[in-house]
C-alpha cells in the first residue's frame, strides 16, 4: 500500500553570497554547534520502501526514525531547515552521528567534502540554480548522510528537483525501489550536479552578448559586466572543483556501504563533473580574452578619435596661420587696399583646406570613418 500523503509543496530558494565560507572561532570545541539565528526552522520527513510498498511522513519527529536501524526497509529521512537544534541533537542521538558530523552540517556553507566515519559517509555539496529574478546563481548547501539502509539528508531550504525522485519511488520507477540507500543517494547527486549544466548555459549566453557588445559599442558598462562574470565563474569554480576529487573518492570500490553495482552509477557522476569543470574553465579563459579584447577595442576606439581630431587639426593649422597673419594690425601690408583681398583670402583658405582633405582622402586616412 502506498501512502497517499506524497506531495511536496514547492517553495522559492533563498539566495545567498557565492560561498563565503564558515569557520569557528579560534578554541571552540570539536563538535559544537552554531544555529544561524536566520535559519528556517528544521522538518523532517521520512520516506521509507522496499520493491513492494512505499510510505511517506512528513512533519515527523526524530523518534520515529528509530526503526530506520532495525526494519529491513531502505529509508529516506530529510531534513529541511537548519534552525531547530532540538530536532537536529535528536536526529544526531538517533543515527548516532559523529558529533563532527552535525557540526558540518549546520556550518553553511563548507567546502564540498567526503568524510568516511564508521559505518557512515558524510558528503557535503552545494545546489545550484540560475537566477530567476537577476543575473548569477543562487546556492544551498546540501548535505548527505549514508548509511548501511538509510540516508539522511539536510537541506538549507525545500529543493524543488527532489520531488521527482519522491515521485520515482512513489511510483515505483526505474530501479530506485529494487537498489538500497546508495542508489538514492546517486539519484539525489546526479540530481544537483545536472543542475550545474543550465546555469553554466546562462554563462554562456551572457558571454556572447558581451562578445556582440564589444564589437558593436564597448563601454565601461561592459568592462562592469566582464568583472562580474569573472567574478560570479570564479566563486562557481570554488564549488565545482572539490566534486571532482569527491566523486574520485566514490568511485573507489573499498568503501561498504556503497555496492559495486552503484560503483558505475557514481563513475558517471565523476565523468559529469569533469565535463562540467571543462565549460567552466573554457568560459573563464573566454571571460578573460574579451577582458583585453574590450581593452584593446576602447583603445582602438580612442585612436580613431584622436586621429580624426589629427586631421582636422591639420587642415586648420594653415587656416589659422592666414587668419592670424593678416589679422596683425600692420599699416604696411600689400593686401590691405587690394580691393578683391577678403574675397582672394577666404578662396585661398577653402583651396588651401579642400586640397588638404582630398590628400587625405586619397591616401586612405577617411576611409575608416566612411565605413561607420
């Protein structure tokens, strides 16, 4: 019999700085903890099944988790929220967690890591997603715990691409129900790493858009730009680079809790997360050269300025000299009772800068303003 109670309402993820990461105070002691006093409040759900039958409990207590130890059904508690430490001292009491565990845990963000305990393997990532409103990315600091036949999982908020998995095992689809708690545990961390695809994506838009500026109208605007993403792909690097040797650890066959059926699933995982490491170091060498493209295109930009001022500093340099020579006020000058000399000037003057523009014109220097 499956449970009916089996939807997860959906709820918008909190954005916060790209991985600024946590540390204690000098002298604390291994193992405590700090409640981030914005941290929303902590709800377990536990989802427990086998090949035949499938039960969902949501806002359930720690204490009904116990069984999780002793049935032979593979079971999912998630948490979600960090801000309640009653539930997370039960929730670590009950799996008996290693006190530095819950100490990582709730340390938002850590750097994503691997940590073998015994009879337990702690891995730490971060979920990632485009923007919807603005530019960039948001993050959330997802943390697995797995276990002989149970996982724990705890989140900073509700993660929306989870209920799919819920759905797969509600409905008893593809080999979730016929694998244990390392395979959920597979689909969960293909679920996040997939997620790294769409906004490296957006990265990738962006780039051409600034390629096109760049071509068209550089400014400072989008010198602005550039730093932003240069930015924005660096911090994403500091959370995708630690995957790979994560994953490299997953994929090695001496740990137990992880059969070597789900061995291949992790290795795909592996080979995702260098893919991913690729693009993201293309983008940046990419974020890089329009860095000095756009430099050298602003500098190109002022050259062209500065040589149009050139010429038509040259043409009126001869100008200028007629108009100040005989704007000397000289009774002895031939010009002066010459009837037709204004006239003779100015005719003068316009052969003098005519002449001058077709010399230009004919040695190249104006066709580059033509073609704009």
């Amino acid at each position: 019999m499956v449970s009916s109670d089996f939807s997860i309402e959906e709820q918008e993820e909190e954005e916060e700085d790209y991985f600024d990461y946590s540390y204690d105070v000098a002298g604390t002691e291994p193992g405590s903890i700090t409640i981030d006093p914005l941290a929303l409040p902590s709800r377990l759900t536990l989802i427990e099944y086998d090949e035949n039958n499938a039960y969902r409990r949501v806002n359930t207590q720690p204490k009904d988790c116990v069984s999780c130890l002793t049935n032979n059904l593979i079971s999912w508690a998630n948490i979600e929220g960090l801000g309640t430490e009653n539930i997370l001292r039960e929730v670590e009491q009950v799996f008996q967690l290693h006190p530095l565990i819950l100490e990582d845990v709730v340390s938002v963000p850590q750097r994503p890591k691997i940590e073998d305990y015994p009879d337990q393997l702690l891995i730490i990532l971060h979920s990632i997603k485009p923007n919807k409103n603005e530019i960039g990315f948001t993050t959330e600091q997802i943390s697995f715990i797995l276990g002989k036949n149970y996982l724990l999982t705890f989140q900073e908020d509700e993660i929306e691409d989870f209920t799919r998995i819920i759905d797969r095992i509600r409905l008893n689809q593809g080999k979730v129900r016929q694998l244990g708690a390392d395979y959920l545990a597979y689909l969960l961390l293909d679920t996040l790493i997939d997620n790294y695809f769409p906004v490296l994506e957006d990265y990738g838009e962006r780039i051409e858009d600034l390629e096109d500026q760049i071509v068209l109208n550089p400014s400072k605007k989008t010198l602005q730009e550039i730093y932003n993403i240069r930015r924005e792909l660096l911090a994403l690097r500091r959370s995708i680079w630690p995957l790979r040797n994560l994953f490299n650890e997953l994929t090695r066959e001496d740990n137990n809790l992880i059969t070597k059926e789900v061995y291949v699933y992790f290795r795909d995982c592996y080979y995702h997360t260098i893919q991913i490491l690729d693009i993201l170091e293309t983008y940046r060498e990419l974020a890089s050269s329009l860095m000095d493209v756009l430099i050298s295109s602003m500098s190109n930009k002022m050259n062209e300025v500065i040589t149009l001022l050139t010429i038509i500093s040259s043409i009126f340099i001869p100008l200028t000299f007629i108009a100040g020579l005989y704007g000397m006020n000289f009774e002895y000058m031939p010009e002066l009772k010459w009837r037709w000399g204004y006239f003779g000037t100015l005719f003068l003057m316009l052969l003098i800068a005519g002449g001058m523009t077709f010399y230009f014109w004919r040695r190249g220097w104006f066709k580059l303003f033509l073609q704009k």
